[in-house]
C-alpha cells in the first residue's frame, strides 16, 4: 500500500492515527468559511461516493439554503459497494482527517447537527471512527453522534442516509428536492463522502493550488482506488489521477494472469474490454466523457479463464435484489432483466432473451426516484457490448462456473 | 415568458394502476409489468384537459402535472 497524500503518515497498519498525532503531523487548517468554498471550487475537486459531484458547488448550494436556518452535515461512511474498501480503510486509519473536513464543513455551512454515518458491518471503521470522535473537542463533539448504515447498496445513496437520519430507513427518496435544499428535518444537508472529507481537511490547510500540483494527463488530485480481481495484491492504493489503469494495476503487484476485461467502478460502473482499458486515465470528468464512470474507485480485475456472462449475471442478481423495492420499474424490471440474464447463464443463449434485455434496458432507465436502475442498466449495457460474442453463443454452464 | 406544462410522476407512489394510460394513450404506455412510461417534452396544448383529467383520476395521486416557465 502506498500513501500520496490521505494515506501518508504513520505505517497504515498501525491502525487510527491518534489525534494527537494527526495535529502534530499536519498542524490545524488555516482556511474556513466562504473563502474554504471559493478554494474548494477552485480545486475542482469532486465528491468520491460515486456521483463526482464539485464539492464547492454543493458547499455553495447548501450555504445558500442555509441562510435561513442551520444545516447538517451527514459523514457519509456507508460503503456499500462490495468491491469498495476505500473508505473503511480510510476510516480505520486517518479517522482525523475526516472529521477536520467535516467540522469544517459544519462551522462554514452553520450546521447545528453532524451525522457519522457508517456501515454497521464495517466495525473496525466504526470503531476508529468512535475513539477518534472522543478525542475531538466539547464543541464538536456536542453536536455529533454516530448512526449505522445497513448493509445495503442503496443506503449510501444521499437521500437514503438523510431518510436514516430522519426515520431510520436507509431507503432513497425522490429527488428533487434534493437533500442539499431539504435534507434532515428539512434542514439543507451536506452529505459529503469521507474521502472527499479528508481531500477538504488537506486542501484547508495547503490551498488549491497545491490540491492542483499533482496529477497527470490534465487531471487534478490523488484518490483512493480499491483494485480487486485478478491482480497479486488486490487493496487499496492512493495514486494521482490520471493515472492509467494499467500503471494502477501494476501499482497492485500487475495481473495474476491474463485478463478479459475490467470492470470499472464497480457494480454502477461499466465492463470495459482489457485491451481498451489499459490506457484509460483515472480521472471522474475524462471517464464521463467517455460514457464510463469512475464510481467509487473500484477496479476489478477479470481473469480470461471467467466468463463473462456468468459474472454479469450474478451482479444482476446482486442489484436486483438490492432495489430498494420502492418504485415499480426497478423492482419488477431488475428481477426480469436479472431472470433473462440467468437463463442465458445456466441454459444457454436464446435469442428472445437476448431481445428482451435490449428492450427493459431502455424501458428501466430512468424511472426510478433514485439512480438504482439506471446504475444497473448502465452496468449491463456495457456487459452486453464487451461480452456481445459471449452472450450470442452461451453455453449452459453456469452450475460449472465458481463464484 | 410561456408556461410549458409536463407530466411527472413519483415513482415511490405509482403502484401501476394504468389508468393514466387509458386515458391520455397519447403521451403514456405502460410497461410489461403495468407502469407508466411518459413520452418526454411538454404536453401539447390540445392534450392539456385530458393531462388534468389523468392527473385528477390517480388513485394514488403519483401522476402530477409540473409548470416551467420557458422564454420564447
């Protein structure tokens, strides 16, 4: 493992670095209020959840809502994403560097009330995350309490945490309003992923333009990537963005052998064919204009001997049993994309089902009061272009596929 | 200044009656499993009665009808 900027510091396996520790290794932030926003804009940097939403342009929103009354601010640790582990690591070993980002976030927002919202499973995190909240001031402390995420893709969607915060069900609700305008209690809500935290805590205390002086082909900033898959040593790196995928696979000790294709971003990322993926540069904004996301930083490695197929289909099963069971087009066409694709899987291709997929693809998207399908759509879009040879001659063979 | 007007729909409420695609078939299919698809853009001013009618006949009240102002 390796440490740029959020993981440099003491040995990662030391476990949290204390806050002690932490404020004598990086001294206090010197930026806050209005001109922390300004410079946050100027970075260009952008949310790490997934959404890469400009985190100064939702400072701003949420500033502007909150004129009229106190925001909250939600610490959003619930990573759901299976193959993510970014941010657990995050919080299990820099827990200080998120909670400076997020009482800077509270003191320039005005926010009366701070959420730590983390995944009830990831204990070690939570834990960190606790202790560390001890060793923090009267003053913040005061306004803070810690809440646990359920172990569901959907619950850190931002209006799924503000919805657990307000009646404790980790279930999207419809936007708009989003909860930057009307979050908790109605209150404008900053929920804020705790890697961009941390990235907000560094970039108070060094400026934009140091946020700014590294990064390659064009890109700003590191980040934090959880590489999975067929790689020697899978886990959680920090490089620049822009990096290449194949230097962030190298970085990982290089495949364990020959790939097929990545899958980028995890499961609301897109499969993207080894041979193209390669050369694409780690960067939010050049992967969506390329129609492929960065998501959370997941880059899952698929080994040729898998079959692609196979795998699509049991992500779909994943993601339709993870709708959240609200809205109708996610609920019954999730389970029905999610059934054609495992008949393809276990008895082989058929062309009506191949038709149908094409067809709910385009009918799901974007009905849902959340981005659930259109996640998962996107996600199968791309499995049937990279595995287009794969799924018109499948064979039945799921049964004969480990998982 | 011009209102356009369109349909919405909360998709957290619709429980795929299909009434409003009884009614206004012009603007609203349904689905294989029974709910709304609402063909994008303003509703044309000749279908705005018929929009409030499918608006008022929700059962569920999901089906809403949402004014934007546009400049000419």
């Amino acid at each position: 493992m390796s440490g740029l900027r959020l993981l440099a510091g003491p040995d990662l396996r030391s476990g949290a670095e204390s806050l002690a520790d932490h404020t004598r290794r990086l001294g206090a932030p010197t930026l806050g209020g209005r001109p922390l926003t300004e410079t946050l804009v100027r970075s260009g940097v952008g949310g790490r959840g997934g959404a890469s939403f400009p985190v100064g342009i939702k400072w701003r929103a949420v500033a502007a809502a909150a004129s009229k009354g106190p925001a909250v601010v939600i610490v959003n640790g619930a990573e759901g994403e299976p193959q993510s582990h970014k941010d657990r690591l995050l919080m299990a070993t820099r827990p200080h560097l998120i909670l400076d980002g997020a009482f800077l976030a509270a003191r320039t927002l005005r926010a009366a009330q701070v959420v730590i919202y983390v995944g009830e499973e990831h204990k070690t995190a939570w834990a960190a995350m606790a202790r560390a909240l001890k060793e923090r001031p009267e003053a913040e402390r005061r306004i803070t309490r810690m809440a646990g995420a359920p172990n569901r893709y959907v619950a850190g969607e931002s209006s799924a945490a503000v919805h657990l915060v307000d009646a404790g069900v980790a279930t999207p609700t419809t936007t708009p309003p989003y909860p930057r305008e009307r979050g908790v209690a109605a209150a404008p809500t900053l929920v804020q992923n705790v890697e961009t935290l941390a990235h907000i805590a560094l970039i108070a205390r060094y400026g934009d333009a140091w946020y700014r002086s590294v990064g390659r082909r064009g890109a700003a900033g590191t980040l934090l990537l959880t590489i999975a898959g067929g790689v020697k040593s899978p886990g959680v790196l920090e490089v620049e963005a822009g990096t290449t995928i194949e230097e962030a696979v190298a970085a990982a000790g290089g495949v364990s052998e020959p790939a097929a294709a990545v899958l980028l971003g995890g499961y609301f990322g897109v499969w993207v064919p080894a041979a193209q993926a390669w050369e694409l540069p780690l960067d939010g904004e050049t992967l969506r204009s390329r129609g492929m996301t960065l998501g959370c930083g997941v880059i899952g490695v698929q080994p040729a001997g898998r079959c692609g197929v196979c795998d699509t289909a049991r992500i779909m099963r994943y993601l339709a049993e993870e709708s959240s069971a609200q809205c109708g087009p996610c609920f019954f066409g999730l389970r029905a994309l999610s059934d054609a694709c495992s008949r393809i899987a276990e008895r082989g291709t058929n062309r009506d089902d191949i038709a149908r997929l094409k067809k709910w693809a385009v009918d799901v998207s974007g009905r849902g009061s959340c981005k659930h399908p259109d996640g998962a759509v996107m996600f199968l879009r791309s499995a049937l272009s990279t595995f287009s040879d794969q799924f018109a001659s499948h064979p039945a063979h799921w049964r004969q596929q480990p998982a | 200044m011009k209102a356009s007007i369109h349909l919405t729909i909360d998709r957290t409420k619709c429980d795929g009656h299909g009434l409003c695609a009884e009614l206004l078939p012009e603007l609203i299919r349904l689905d294989d499993w029974g709910y709304p698809i609402i063909t994008p853009g303003p509703i044309p001013e000749r279908l705005g009665r018929i929009a409030q009618r499918a608006v008022d006949t929700c059962p569920v009240l999901a089906l809403a009808l949402r004014r934007t102002a546009v400049s000419r």
